[in-house]
C-alpha cells in the first residue's frame, strides 16, 4: 500500500493500523533524509501550507514549519494573538481568506474540539490537526510510536503507561488509540480526579499507584500538569502531586528493568519529572522531538501525494 | 514466455557483459582508491554490486565502496502519476566529496530517473566527477539530454516495448528480455 486511507489527518481515531505503518516507513526515509548533509528534498516544492496557530506552542509549530521547509514547500504562518480573530473573524472566515491566496494544505492548531474535522467539511483544503483542544493531537502521538518502535523495533506487546493529566491532554487519548492500533498494552496512571469518567471504555485499565504502573510498563509516558486548563483545583498542591506521582531518579533506580521515560513536552521540571530523569539515559525525550520532524515530513508527504 | 518477447541477454551474453563493463572501468581508473559506486534503488543496486564483486574477483586490491541511493523524493512526477511511490532504503555510509562516483541504474530509458539520482547524489556532497554506467541504454526515447558512459547493450525499441531485466538474487536468472505487455 502506498497511499494513506484518508484525506486529512483530524485524528488517529480514522486511521488503520497500516496507515500508521505507511507512516513510520515513509518517516524511516525522512529521518535519513535529514541526517544527511543537505537535509531538503524537492517534493513539495509546487505546495503552499498555511500554519494556524489559534493556540501557542513551541514544538509543534517549529517542528511542522521545519518539516515543511525540509519538503521544500512554501509557508505562511498565522498566529491568532495578533490576527482579525480578536475582531471578531469566524474561523471558517478567515480560513477561506487565506485559502483564497492559493493554500493546498492547512495545518492547525485549535483550542476547540473537533475544530480541525469542522473546519475539513467546509473548506477546500487538505487539514492536519496539530492540537484541538482535549481532542487529539495525531502526529505527537505517531512521533511517540515512531520513537517506541525505533527504540524497542516494534510497538506491539509493549506495556506503556501514560502518567498524569489525562482528563486535559489530547496527547493522552491520541497516543491510546495510537499504541491499541499498533498492538500495545496500555494502562493510565494519576489522581482519580485527572482521570476521564469513563476511559475504561477505551480498554484502558486505571491504576493510581505510580510504583505499580512503572514496574508493570516497559515505557512510561508523562504528561505535563495542564494548569492553564484547569479552573478548578484538581489535586491540593504541586508539592503533593510531584510527591505521588512525580518520577524521580530514586524511583527510576528501584525497579529491577530499565524502562524507557517518554515526555512530550513542555517539561515542567521538578513537577512531573525531576531533571536528572529528564536528562538521563533512559529518556528519549530528545529523540522524540527529532522524530517529529521526519513523521511530521512523512504525514504532509502522503496527504499531499495522495490523488483526489 | 510469450512469442513477441525477444531475449536481448541470456545469461551467459548478461555475465560477458558485466566482465566487460567490469575491464571498462579499469581501463579508464586504474586504482580505485578515490572511487565509490552507487546504485540507483531499486534495480540498479543489483549491478552495481555486480560490479563490485567483478572488480574485486578480477584483482583483490580493487575494493571499491559501494552504496544504494533512493530517488523517490526527487522525482519530478510525484502529484502528476499516481499515488506517491513507496520509497526504499538508501545506504551511503561514506563521504562524496571530491570522490570519483560511478552512478548505475539497470535501464536508461527517459533519463528522469538519472536527473532524479543526481539530485540526491548531490545532497550528500560535491563530488569531483560522475560518470553514468547502465546494463540497457534505450535509445530514441529520451526526454532530458542525459547519456551513459559505460553502456551493457544498446537496444532499439519503440515506446509501447518494455524492457524486463531479472536477476539470479530476485527472479532466479540473469536475463533481459523485451516485450508488448498486454492492454496498454
């Protein structure tokens, strides 16, 4: 198969196991491509990719921006603090405006659920979700499988335990659905209170016992604390939530495996993840982000390739 | 085997000819020390470890580096044919800057395959020359002005005529054949 079953990338929820597969090998190709000494290629070159960014982020913008150049193709970035949204612009508006100056692809980051699949019904564009919301965000989590796979050689079998917020982190459910479709195990790890009603629903088992779920789990994947989503108090204090559920270098050190730490960033250390931790050999958190570029290459290299 | 395909090599013409192009560039390097051979993914990665393999049955001091270059990000026909190709592995685990590369491909047919290899060839560095060697070059249907310095056969063919070549790693034998195919 060599072509994606989808038009645009809203979430990993629509993709098959061997779209996911597709991805990867095509992202194994990109990942050689920008270790050489030229890292470019040609194939996107007669492409025009519009980045909106509703919403702030670090990463994921530069990650995509570089995965774009790294294509050859030609960008315009929007961000939303200083754009005619704050005059009152609907999105649909002010995508088809920019849509008029001939953009193929839009990729989008949105503090709304679902923004990215209401914005692909009405418009005439290829869409990847780059965040909406508590949703999805689908390339953070097929960099994260990309990253499992590249280090373990298969994602398949493997117990991985996403650590933390998961009530207010769309990295949380893509990366479930993600790592079910590829034939992982998954258990969820935090407060009851940062815990989705019902994600038992999904096949993921809950444990709140942080020392369990890392001596069950061969990757442990933790999750910022999202406190600019949170209007209310969901755990006492900072300093008690680090205390349980926090991973620290003596933890690390008393389970009898090595296990691989994973965090898809920003860190906040000290809170999540002490910095010897973050900074040690069992964390990829580096190789994640240089991952990024290449799967982010490869997603916008078959959407893009892919006949109407 | 149907009756309007033509054998162009059979298998002992096909081992002649790599002997040949072998002697070739030796008659035209001498000592290889500054050379490296690259494959075009996928078929041409086969002769160009042919080559190799000749070269250094010939003489033992001539081991040449070889590598496999993949050219689906520079095609110039991605969005214009089809779904995007799946792209292959490419092995160049050596520096091309200011080397001698002897770049090969099975069949030279429109020339954009080979425009496309030097473009990635040349993302891995400046080398000092190039040369082209193909198994089959097709005459009469080029669409860039690309030709081959070492050539295995020339064939005269017309369009609608495919040229099949199979090796004993893949298909078993060494053999170039060509044929109509059908309902095209």
């Amino acid at each position: 198969m060599s072509k994606l079953s989808v038009e645009h990338l809203l979430g990993i929820k629509h993709l098959q196991k061997e779209d996911l597969e597709l991805i990867f090998s095509t992202a194994d190709n990109f990942k050689q491509v920008i270790n050489r000494p030229i890292k470019k290629v040609p194939s996107l070159r007669d492409i025009t990719i519009a980045n909106l960014f509703f919403e702030n982020s670090t990463r994921t913008k530069l990650s995509f921006e570089l995965a774009e150049k790294r294509l050859s193709a030609d960008i315009i970035n929007f961000s939303s603090a200083n754009s005619s949204v704050k005059k009152g612009e609907t999105l649909i508006d002010t995508v088809n405006n920019i849509l008029s100056m001939k953009v193929d692809m839009v990729v989008m980051r949105h503090p709304n659920p679902g923004a990215a699949e209401f914005l692909s019904k009405h418009v005439d564009a290829k869409i990847v979700n780059a965040g909406d919301g508590a949703h999805e965000h689908p390339t953070q989590a097929l960099l994260d499988a990309f990253s499992i796979r590249e280090k373990y050689g298969d994602v398949n079998g493997k117990n991985v335990v996403i650590v933390g917020d998961i009530l207010h982190s769309r990295v949380a459910l893509s990366n479930i659905f993600c790592l079910q479709k590829l034939g992982a195990n998954v258990k969820v790890c935090g407060p009851l209170t940062l815990i989705p009603k019902h994600i038992k629903t999904l096949g993921v088992e809950v444990v709140t016992n942080l020392k369990e779920a890392l001596k069950w789990c061969d990757v442990a994947m933790m999750l910022r604390i999202q406190l600019e989503r949170q209007d209310m108090k969901f755990f006492p204090s900072l300093r008690e939530y680090s205390m349980l559920y926090g991973l620290d270098k003596q933890l690390l050190d008393s389970l009898d495996k090595q296990i691989t730490v994973m965090h898809p960033g920003p860190i906040n250390r000290g809170v999540e993840i002490t910095s010897d931790v973050a900074d040690s050999k069992q964390s990829i958190i580096l190789n994640q982000v240089e991952n990024g570029v290449a799967v982010r290459m490869a997603v916008l290299y078959l959407l893009a390739g892919k006949k109407e | 085997m149907k009756h309007s395909d033509r054998i162009i090599l059979d298998s002992k013409q096909f081992d002649l000819t790599i002997k040949r192009l072998s002697h070739q560039l030796i008659e035209n390097y001498n000592d290889f020390s500054n050379t490296i051979i690259i494959g075009l993914q996928p078929r041409g990665t086969f002769l160009a470890k042919r080559i190799q393999e000749e070269l250094h049955s010939i003489n033992k001091d001539y081991s040449i580096q070889l590598g496999a270059l993949d050219v689906t990000f520079y095609r110039d026909d991605y969005r214009r044919q089809g779904d995007p190709l799946v792209p292959n592995e490419t092995e160049m685990n050596f520096e091309i800057e200011n080397k001698n590369v002897i770049l090969v491909d099975d069949v030279l047919f429109t020339g954009r395959t080979i425009r496309s290899g030097l473009d990635a060839m040349l993302s891995f560095g400046r080398p000092s020359k190039v040369e082209l060697m193909v198994l089959i070059n097709r005459r009469y249907e080029r669409h860039l002005p690309i030709q081959a310095d070492y050539i295995g056969k020339n064939v005269h063919s017309v369009v609608s005529e495919r040229v099949k070549v199979t090796w004993k790693e893949t298909d078993g034998n060494d053999e170039v054949t060509l044929y109509t195919p059908d309902n095209e």
